[in-house]
C-alpha cells in the first residue's frame, strides 16, 4: 500500500503552515517550547495549522528547516518582543522607583489578561470608564468587577446610562473570551495608568486647606474672586472649607465633647464669647457647642465668656481656629466624620 504525502515539494506553503512544521519537528525532537506565552489567539491558530497536517514528504521538511535555519542565522539582534518582558530585561537599569512601578504593571498582567489591572483601579477612575465608553464596553467591564464594587461603580454612574449598562449586560452571553481580553488590554492602555501627580492632593483640597487657616476678610476677598472667575470650583472650595461657622450645620452633637477635649479651656470660652456676639451662624455655632455638652459645662462657658466681655477680632479668629483645627484633626484621623451637606439636601429632598 502507498501512502501519498499530504504536503509535498510542489505545495506552496503559507508561513503559519511552515510555522507549524517547525514546531512539530521541536517537539518531536523533544524540544521545550514556551507556546503558553503566546496569545491565544495565535496558539489556537497554530493548533488549526498542526491538525491540517498529515504526512510531509522527506524533500518538504528538509528545505523547511533549511529556510528556518537562515533566517535565524541572518537574526542579527534578538529582543523580548513584548513589553512585559523589556520590563522584566531592562528593570535592573531603571531608577528603582520607575522600575517598581513596571514590575508592579507587568505582575498585574498575566498570559495576556489585563483585567486585574482594571478591577483594581479606583472605584472613581472605574466610572470615568463607565461615562466615557462605549455601552457595550462598559458592560463587559462591569461584569468582571467583583460584586460589591460592581454595586459601588453602578451606583455612581449617572442613572440612564447606568440602566443602558445592565441592559447591555443581557447582551453579553456570546462573547468570546477572546474578545473580552481584548476589551481589557485597550481599556488598560488608556485608564490602567495612573500618572505621578505632584501633589498629593486635588486642588480644592490644597486651597480649601490655605483658606481654612486664613483670616476671614481675606479668606472671603478670594471666594468672591473665585465665584466670578470659576462659580463650580468656588463651589467646591467652600464645601472644603471648615470654620467655626461650619461646626453646627456640619458636625455631630455627639462629637463635639471629643473634639473639644483637647481644647484649652480659655481658648474655648474666648471663641464661645466671639461667637454669641457674632452674627447669625457665629451664634449657632456656639449654641450648638454649648449644647452638646453637660448642662453644668454649658453653664460654667456662659457665665466665663459673659464675664470676658468683647473679644478682639484678632483673639477670636486664633481662638477659633483652634477649635476648628482640633475638630480637622479628629476628621484627618478617621475618629469622626463631617456631615456633607450636599448628602443632607439629597435626604430633604427624598
């Protein structure tokens, strides 16, 4: 019985079926190959290319390997040929602090998923993809967050294009894997990057922090600025500013006694003084503090600051500001946390 070649001389063979030749003359020398690393796309291919092949006449094999060998002798420099392994080459010569930040990226990716580089993001930085992509995009990306954060990210997507995301994700049943790493190594490309900021904290926060330890006519000069210049940014500068005016509509009943622990006695009875005869917010301020403590302090503050008499203005802006620093300082350490206001209209408003 003869057996006629499936691949002869006289075939044209295309680069992937020479590929495949090459690899089954590896493996079947006993060769090691690290196919995994691939794409599974292209081991997928190479699997396809394999299974075409049956018998291959002895003149086929041979000119195969021979074109294989001259062009790894014309190879004139080799290079990882990905970026995950460049890292790994050149991590030794970068400034620890560049290189630390490549491994880390290189060790969140794994045979080519991107994913955990993307579910680890902020949950913020996850909604800035939920606005700006595309609806089916964002459903992918959803649907391989965890749960709970899944739950968070919905939650602060604005609500049409949060309904149009689940609706999305019904969608979603017959997408190939291979798809879906895709997804994730564009949108790893274009959000998995945090860039090195230099300064730690956001701007209104920097501002809020100055203006916070500035003397009220200045501080109220650069806010009326502001308010013509950028209304929004104004906006959120007040709301990150915390005074003595901010201590009843913002803090709890309940905090006070802790937040005034370890406030001198003196300082707090000059601000209690300076409030009551200030205007309006000034007075409740003061009424609330003097309220959420025991009736005999309240008392003993009462009588103390109606003995003090008028406070200069400059007495009672240091004297306050220490109350209010002491109150930041409790919120900075995580003991207690101010109300929003902006969450309490929202509550009215329900």
């Amino acid at each position: 019985m003869e057996f006629q070649p499936s691949i002869s001389g006289g075939d044209t063979l295309t680069r992937r079926r020479k590929a495949a030749m090459i690899v089954q003359m590896m493996i079947s020398d006993g060769g090691s190959l690290s196919l995994s690393e691939l794409p599974e796309s292209l081991q997928e291919a190479l699997a396809g290319e394999l299974g075409a092949i049956r018998l291959v006449d002895r003149n086929t094999v041979t000119a195969v390997a021979e074109e294989f060998a001259s062009e790894l002798e014309a190879i004139g420099l080799s290079a990882p040929g990905n970026r995950d392994g460049a890292i790994m080459a050149i991590a030794d010569h970068l400034s620890p602090p560049l290189a630390e930040r490549l491994r880390a990226q290189t060790a969140a990716v794994r045979n080519g998923d991107h994913w955990p580089s993307i579910v680890n993001l902020p949950v913020e930085r996850i909604v800035s993809i939920m606005t700006a992509e595309s609806i089916e995009v964002c459903a992918v990306a959803l649907s391989k967050l965890p749960v709970a954060k899944a739950a968070e990210v919905l939650q602060k997507t604005p609500g049409e294009r949060a309904r149009r995301i689940t609706f999305a994700m019904s969608q979603t049943a017959d997408i190939t894997p291979d798809a879906v790493r895709r997804i994730g190594a564009a949108l790893a490309q274009d959000y998995g990057r945090i860039n090195e900021l230099a300064f730690e904290k956001a701007p209104v926060q920097r501002l809020g922090a100055i203006l916070n330890s500035t003397a009220t006519d200045t501080r109220e000069d650069v806010l009326e600025g502001l308010g013509a210049t950028d209304p929004n940014f104004a906006s959120d500068v007040r709301k990150a500013i915390f005074t003595f005016k901010d201590i009843a509509p913002r803090v709890k009943p309940t905090d006070i006694p802790n937040c005034i622990r370890s406030v001198d006695g003196a300082v707090l009875t000059t601000a209690i003084a300076a409030g009551l005869a200030g205007d309006e917010p000034l007075v409740k301020s003061a009424e609330f503090i003097l309220g959420s403590v025991s009736q005999r302090m309240a008392t003993q503050i009462r009588e103390d600051a109606a003995e003090l008499g008028k406070v200069k203005k400059d007495d009672a802006e240091k004297a306050m500001a220490e109350i209010t620093a002491a109150i930041r300082e409790m919120v900075d350490g995580g003991i207690i946390k101010l109300i929003d206001p902006d969450e309490e209209q929202d509550d009215e408003a329900a």
